[in-house]
C-alpha cells in the first residue's frame, strides 16, 4: 500500500507548479513553467482518500492550458494585425504628388 504522505507531497508538488503556471499566466515567463511529469512509479496508487484532490488538480490544469491557449491565440491574432500596418515612410519624400504645376 501506497503512504499517503508520499502522495500528498506529490499532489503538493503539482500543486505549487499549478500556482506558478496560473502566476505566468499574466506574466512573460510561461515558458519557464512547462514541467514534464510522469506519475510517480515506486509509491504504489494514489489512495482514495486522495483521488477527488487529484481530479480537482487535473481539472484546475486542464482550465489553465485552455486559457494559456486562449491567450496564445489571441497574441497570434494581435502580431497579425501588427503585421498588416504598413512600414514607417521615409520622411524625406513627398507624400503627395503634384499634378496641376
């Protein structure tokens, strides 16, 4: 059998990474959160008194990854519409071209 502790301090760990992933949310710094993660082998199964708290976990990252991806999507569509205004003109030419003189 799995101790408990082992996989509360696992959720914990999770927990933390969560927090810093939603903090990066509103910063610059989300690449700097992926973190791989593999469930732990050598404990054993998440004890059932432990299962909803994990759920609840997966549920809170599932809902960050939508809105890193939301905000992901909306900054490609903000550099598109950057992309479409035209280069600075040179000051130095007329802007207006003289027909009648």
């Amino acid at each position: 059998m799995a101790e408990p502790s082992l996989w509360g301090t696992v959720l914990d760990e999770l927990e933390q990474q969560l927090d810093a992933a939603n903090r990066a949310a509103t910063t610059t710094d989300a690449a700097d959160v992926a973190v791989p993660w593999q469930p732990p082998a050598h404990i054993g199964p998440i004890p059932a008194h432990l299962q909803e708290r994990a759920r609840d976990l997966l549920l809170c990252q599932q809902k960050i990854m939508r809105e890193l991806d939301d905000s992901r999507r909306i900054a490609g569509q903000h550099l598109a519409a950057l992309r479409m205004v035209p280069p600075e003109r040179e000051l130095s030419r007329s802007v207006y071209l003289d027909t009648s003189g």
